[in-house]
C-alpha cells in the first residue's frame, strides 16, 4: 500500500526546525523509570514492545520531518481492555501519553516532544472489522483500521464508507476521528463527525466508555461522542466506531474542465449544484501551475484537455440507479457552463480507467510538491462565495513577500476547503525559503481571518496551530476548552501540548 500523509500533503525537502518547548508542553512530566516501564510492557507483552532506538523511529517523526519527538516506549496494545490497563498505570503514575494511529497527521498531533519522557501508545494492532450490518447501513470497526480496509469491507457487501483522503491506504479510522479528516467527498457526505453513529473510548483514568450504539436518533442528553472527535486524544482514547453506511452509488460520471479563472469556478459550481443537487459529489479545484508539475513528475500522467487552462476542475456526479441519469445530467450541465462561457473545455470521463486516471491528477498534485523544493502549506477554510477573493488575495501577498514563489491552492470547492500551498522559486535557496514559513502563514491567516473563515480546515491544532489557536478563539471559546480537557484528563497525561 502507498504511504502518504493525510489528507493533500505528502512531502517536504527539508525539515523546519522544531519550535522552542513552552510551559504549555509536557516538560513537567518525568520520565518513567525502568521498573514503570516493565509495568507498561507486561500488560501487551515483550513482543508488542518497542524500545529498541531504530524500530521506534518510525513512530518519532511524521513524514514532512516537521516534527521529530523521542519517546520513552512505544506501546502497541491489542484490545481496549489492554488500552484501559495502560491509560490506568499512566494516570496513577502520572506518565504522558501520546496515542497514534498511522502517523498521517499534519500538524505534529500524534508526534512527542524531544524530552523522551512520553509514552506512545499506537493503536495499529486493533484493526479488526468488528461486525457489518448492511440492512442497518452500520460498520463496528477498531479504531486501528486502516481507512482503506473499511472502504473495501463496505464495498463487499455493496455499501460505500464515503470518507476519502490521500493517505487512506495507511491512515487509520482512529486517527481520521481525532481530527475530524474532511477529504474530497465532504460535498456531499460531511466529514468524519457526520459519517459516526457511535464511539467506544477509554478515558484517561482507564474507565471505558461504551458508546458504541447504531442509533439514528438519541436524544438522551449530551452528545458525547462528539467531544472526542476533534480532540486529537487529548480527551480520550478512541478505540471502536460505529461508522455509517450509505448505498454504493450505481453510475458515476466524471469531468475534467478547464477555465479561465477561479471566479468562473466559482459560477460553474453555482450552477452545477443547481442543476444536479445531492448528485454532485466531488468539486476539486486545480491551477495550472499544480497540474504542470503533476504532468512532470507524475508517472504516465497525462494532459486530459489539448489546450492549457488558467484553472480546472474536477467534477464527480453519483447515482443510486445505473440509468445514465448522471451522465446526462453532467452532459446537459457542461453544454449550458459553456453557453455561460464560464468553462473553456471539457473531457467526459468515457471509462472507469479514464475516471480513475481524473482523480490520480487530483491525488499528485500533493506528492509532487516536494519534488519542486521547499513548500509552504497552509489548511485554511473561507466562505464558498469568498474563496475567488482569498485566492487573488493570498497571491497578491505572497508574490509580494517572496518574489518568484508559486502559488498552489486547491482542494474542496464545493466545502471552502482550499489547500493554500506555496513553492519556492526556482533559484531560490530551499532553507531561506523555508525560513518565512511563518510570516507567510502569519499572512495568509490574516486573510483568511478577515473573510470569516477558519485556520485548520481538516487538519487539525497539533501543535502546528497551538498558539495561533488562543490568537483566533474568543477567551470565552478557550476557556470552555480548558474546563472540558480538565474534567476529562484532570492530570494532563492525554497528549500534553497538544490542541491547548
């Protein structure tokens, strides 16, 4: 299976520095002893074990190499009873725990700080499909399952987990929760949070909470599950999900068009969610720039359109019944985008390897970014009506900033999600560019800030966004948080330094 980061990130050339340790990280937590350590590791076994400097090495840093940790132990736990065992001894012996699912994440929520005195407690030895209800349109899975070992179990019985990323052949449904993952089906299913009926999770001191219920409705009090997605494990640990099931769509018809600029994207998605309603399920906005450099690197990528574009997109509709319903639709709704003039050209996906060759260009524009130097990447969302303004804005300011950088922002329309991206210049030096990575996102965020939008769109705090964090919330906002990570994890053994 390939390996990617989550979501449309997947490498970058050269490592930032880690940031300076704060009060706020974990530097108040000692390290366990030897004899503590036995104690964690005779609850999953020698084998299940790591300690040994060059096996943990995967577990320490994130893919990007933006964030490099040291770990006392790593701990890979076979059942919620032996998380419970763990979280136990963590709590009395007031010992940090850092869960991780595949690594994927990337904002440094799943990666210890650089003392060693953490704990890492991954969860990809739970990855058991644990019961699949196709009447009831349900899944039970571990949270250690791979996302696309989910999507697959659906598809054998005919349903569609529609939950869809980059990294979904090495991400895992426990870590995509903890961030709330988005992905390019949000269109027309929502995110993580509107896919989950039910949770299982253990508290910080041990206890289980069995909130694993089929439930399309349950109204008795808070909603607790939905605390814990989102939270990154710094309230819990996610160990079971009741995910939902939706019909696999019958007929797909796909589209790659061009355009001349992203204000008529911005008009072509007006219209197409006007003409084809709950049937559009994928809207994916691309540059020139990005499509060029995917057409370089990707292997056997292909132009789908003779003449370039300013813009494309990537349009995706979806049917329950095989009638060539969508096909029509999205025939009928390209001929009126072109008596708007708002789309230049167009190729119909006429196969499923056509349609898979549509979404590959899609997927590559992330890995290919490394492969032009240094980039600096931003998850931000804005209003769908302002995204055209944030675009022009963000490239005005950064062309100003860094001469000669190249923009690349795509991703979701259709959910305001935009990867906003930035490459360095061709013969600029990738440290010096790398050095502006903050005063580029200070910037960008500004802007983003001033539309009404949002500084983490699918990726999550980690401590990426930490301190940006307190600049954008309200106290009030803040102080909500704190009083429930308190009551949680009243000892702050939960992923310190993370989120708050």
């Amino acid at each position: 299976m390939r390996r990617y980061c989550s979501c449309d990130c997947i490498l970058i050339t050269r490592p930032r520095p880690n940031k300076t340790m704060t009060a706020n990280e974990p530097s108040a937590f000692a390290a366990p002893n030897s004899a503590l350590l036995d104690k964690f590791i005779s609850i999953v076994g020698p084998a299940n074990a790591i300690r040994d400097p060059n096996e943990m090495q995967g577990y320490l840093e994130e893919l990007r190499r933006l964030y490099v940790g040291k770990s006392a132990l790593i701990l890979r736990p076979g059942s919620t009873e032996e998380v419970s065992e763990i979280l136990r001894l963590a709590n009395e012996s007031r010992t940090a725990i850092v869960p991780q699912g595949g690594n994927t994440g990337l904002v440094g929520g799943q990666i210890p700080f650089d003392a060693g005195n953490e704990v890492i407690l991954s969860l990809s030895r739970m990855n058991r499909i644990r019961s699949i209800d196709p009447d009831g349109n349900t899944m039970t899975v571990d949270a250690g399952v791979i996302l696309e070992q989910a999507q697959l179990a659906a598809e054998k019985v005919n349903r569609l987990f529609p939950l869809s990323l980059a990294s979904e052949g090495s991400c895992q449904i426990g870590g995509n929760l903890s961030t709330n993952a988005g992905g390019t089906a949000m269109l027309a299913y929502g995110n993580a949070r509107d896919m989950v009926l039910g949770l299982e999770a253990v508290l910080a001191d041990g206890r289980i909470w069995d909130g694993l219920r089929a439930l399309r409705k349950d109204n008795t009090g808070y909603d607790l599950k939905d605390l814990f997605i989102g939270a990154e494990g710094t309230l819990g640990i996610i160990t079971g999900a009741v995910l939902k099931l939706y019909p696999n769509p019958a007929e797909r018809a796909t589209a790659f068009v061009g355009l001349n600029s992203v204000q008529d994207a911005g008009r072509f998605f007006a219209l197409a969610r006007e003409a084809s309603g709950n049937e559009l399920t994928g809207f994916e906005i691309l540059p020139r720039f990005g499509l060029e450099i995917v057409l370089k690197h990707g292997h056997d990528a292909r132009d789908p359109l003779e003449e370039p574009h300013n813009w494309y997109v990537l349009i995706e509709l979806s049917g329950r019944e095989a009638d060539g319903r969508c096909a029509a639709c999205l025939e009928q709704l390209l001929g009126q985008a072109f008596e708007q003039e708002l789309v230049s050209d167009a190729a119909i996906a006429a196969s499923l390897s056509q349609r898979k060759d549509f979404w590959r260009l899609r997927e590559l524009m992330s890995e290919v970014q490394g492969l032009e130097g240094g980039s600096i990447k931003h998850d931000v969302s804005v209003p769908i009506s302002a995204i055209p303004e944030f675009i022009e804005r963000a490239n005005n300011l950064v062309t100003r900033m860094i001469p000669g950088s190249r923009p690349v922002p795509f991703g979701h329309y259709g959910d305001g999600n935009i990867h906003y991206n930035l490459s360095q210049p061709v013969e600029m030096d990738t440290d010096a560019f790398l050095a502006q990575w903050d005063a580029v996102v200070t910037g960008v965020h500004e802007i983003v800030l001033d539309l009404n939008g949002s500084i983490s769109a699918e990726h999550g705090i980690g401590r990426m966004k930490r301190e940006t964090l307190r600049k954008v919330k309200a106290e009030v906002e803040l102080e909500m948080m704190r009083k429930i990570k308190v009551a949680f994890d009243p000892n702050g053994i939960l992923n310190p330094g993370k989120v708050l």
